[in-house]
C-alpha cells in the first residue's frame, strides 16, 4: 500500500456506521449548499481535496471516488445535516473533525465571503464536534489570512506596513 492510497475510492458509508472519508466528503458537500448554491470556487476547493476536474459544467471526479460522490449526494439528499452530525460526530477522531472543520471553512471562504447560512452551519459543526470557537479560532485565522489575497494587490495594505509581523491569537 502506498503512502497516497488512503484517498483511493474508500468503502463508505457500510453497515458498521459513518466512515470518516465519506463523513469528511460529505462535510464539504453540505457546506458548499449551505447557502443554495454551489460556486465554482467551492466546486474548485472540493476537487482538489478529493481529485478531480471541471470542464465548463461538467465535474469530473478523479479515481475511484466516483462511487464515493456518487454516495453522498445521495446521502446529502435524503438526510438532514442534523442527522448526518449525529451520525459522524462520534465516528471522528479529534484530529479528523478538526480537519473537516479547516476544509469546511476554507470552503466557506473560497468565494470572498462566508454567507450568514454558512456561517450558522459552521457553528452546527463546532457545536456537534464539541470544538469551541476559542479553540478553532487560530485555526480559523490562518484560513482568513490565506484567503485574503488583498496584501499582493493594495501596497497600503495595514499587513503591508513595515514592522508589521504576522501571528496567531493565543
């Protein structure tokens, strides 16, 4: 087994329970509809997660994650993200939900702005996965600076001043 093969075409969601790739592809999927629309930014933020490629309107999924997809758009659209956070939240390792909880939120930003409804879902996932906002919030802060792509295009940018460093909150 190779190092990358933990991302080939995982058995989901089986009759053991939530699997976590399928759990962490899911996460992405609810948030990228949490505001009714799926923009390409956030199409763009999930194949690149789980391999792929858009040509025009078309995605096209990469290896043997199309039957992954396949699975959790079916699942997105037969249960409520309540029931899906009852369902993953205790099939998680911290160390998985705090991963889902950076994807989720890059996602959420990968279009300039977090909608109102993408934010109320963020905090149903920190709520379901017992993170709280003190603890993510470093987290958080690295996903804000990474996105805002302002310093490379306004010189007079506040984080472009001399002496300015950059650092996480303690």
């Amino acid at each position: 087994m190779g190092l990358f093969d933990i991302f080939k075409g995982d058995k989901v969601h089986n009759k053991q329970g939530m699997n976590p790739h399928f759990a962490f592809v899911t996460s992405l999927l609810y948030m990228m509809g949490a505001d009714g629309e799926y923009d390409n930014e956030e199409i763009g933020q999930l194949l690149s997660v789980i391999g792929g490629k858009k040509k025009g309107s078309t995605v096209y999924v990469g290896g043997n994650n199309n039957d992954l997809m396949d699975q959790v758009i079916k699942y997105v659209n037969r249960n409520s993200v309540d029931q899906f956070l009852l369902e993953a939240a205790p099939a998680l390792t911290d160390a998985q939900k705090m991963c889902i909880l950076v994807n989720i939120i890059d996602s959420s930003l990968s279009d300039g702005e977090a909608e109102i409804q993408e934010q109320q879902l963020f905090a149903k996932f920190l709520k379901a996965f017992g993170i709280s906002e003190e603890r993510f919030k470093p987290f958080f802060e690295v996903i804000v600076f990474k996105n805002d792509r302002s310093v490379f295009l306004n010189p007079n940018h506040a984080k472009n001043q001399t002496g300015y460093k950059v650092n996480l909150s303690k």
